[in-house]
C-alpha cells in the first residue's frame, strides 16, 4: 500500500483524481458533517464523566486515609476506589458504516 499522502488523515481513498481526507468525503455526504461532530461530542462527554469519575475516586481515596475520617473509614471497612480504565481491547474506535 502507498504511503499516506496526507499525514495525519485517519481515512483515505483512492480515486482516479487522487486522495481524499475525511474532511473531503465529509463536505460531499450531506449529513456527514453533522454525524462527525455528533460522534466527536460523545467521544468529549465520555472524557469528562470518566474524567470527573477518576477526581472522585482520587478524593475519596485521600480522604479515607486522613485523621480522623481514617479511623471511620477503617471501622466501616471501607476500600480504595478503584479508577476507570478501559481494557485496551475496548480503547479502540468502533467502526460506523453506512449502508
């Protein structure tokens, strides 16, 4: 396969015309746009909540080892939060065809 013309393009087909990016294929699918910036916006909401859920998880852990909360927390059992992480067979990007 040819090297990528275009460096940092995440798709590209071929034509007789040359290369197109996905911002290219984009402009010519109506909807296409749209769907994009749908995807991208979930992808940034998953960030956040996964983000805030690990500042949560780190607040929780620092309190129960403070005086004299840690003494509660012992005579409860309580455990150390555990952070979100995504197995790496999940980290990769779904595929989304069209048919």
């Amino acid at each position: 396969m040819p090297e990528d013309p275009v460096p940092g393009s995440r798709v590209r087909t071929t034509t007789k015309h040359g290369v197109l990016t996905v911002d290219e294929i984009a402009s010519m699918l109506p909807g296409m746009s749209r769907l994009m910036d749908e995807l991208a916006g979930t992808e940034n909401r998953i960030a956040i909540e996964r983000k805030r859920y690990n500042e949560g998880v780190l607040r929780f852990n620092q309190l129960i080892r403070k005086f004299p909360v840690n003494l509660i927390a012992q005579s409860f059992d309580f455990q150390k939060g555990v952070y979100f992480e995504a197995p790496e067979s999940k980290q990769e990007v779904p595929k989304v065809e069209f048919k």
